[in-house]
C-alpha cells in the first residue's frame, strides 16, 4: 500500500515515563484536530471546573473514574479518527 492510499491507516503509539504527559499531549492533540465533540468538551469543562482544576487534557481519554481521582492512567485506550486524507489510530 503506498503512502499516499487514502485507506491507509496511521498508527501512532506514545510511549514514555509515568506522569510525563503522554496523556495530556493525546488529549490536546485529538482536541487542536477538532475531534471533541462539543457535549464532549463541555462535560469536560464542569468535570475540571468542579475539581478546581484548570483543564486536564488527559481526562478525555480517561474511561475509569478511578483515573481521574488519582491522576493516572490505569487502563490502556485507542482513539480512531479521520482527516481529510488519512485514518488515524492513537495507542
């Protein structure tokens, strides 16, 4: 498949120490591509407002509650996404 196959799917993986924002660069990635929904952002916005918290770009990609109360990721995740000429998988 050549690199200019509008099927091609990127992958891209993230790999790096505890608590040095791998996380948080997904997060505000998927968020400066326009990949949040609106309802998304919002939600996000009281959750981080309601910790006294500026925003967490990293909670967009938590899925347990215990990894928002505890600053960590527990559980792995994938995110999919489209641009206008690739798809993209975020490990």
């Amino acid at each position: 498949m050549s690199l200019t196959s509008s099927k091609e799917t990127i992958r891209v993986v993230t790999v790096g120490h505890v608590d040095h924002g791998k996380s948080t660069l997904i997060g505000r990635l998927i968020y400066d591509l326009e990949q949040v929904k609106d309802e998304k952002l919002k939600e996000l916005k009281e959750i981080c407002s309601s910790r006294g918290k500026k925003m967490e770009w990293a909670f967009l990609l938590d899925s347990l509650q215990t990894e928002r109360d505890q600053g960590i990721t527990i559980d792995t995740t994938q995110i999919f996404f489209k641009s206008k000429k690739k798809k993209l998988r975020i490990y």
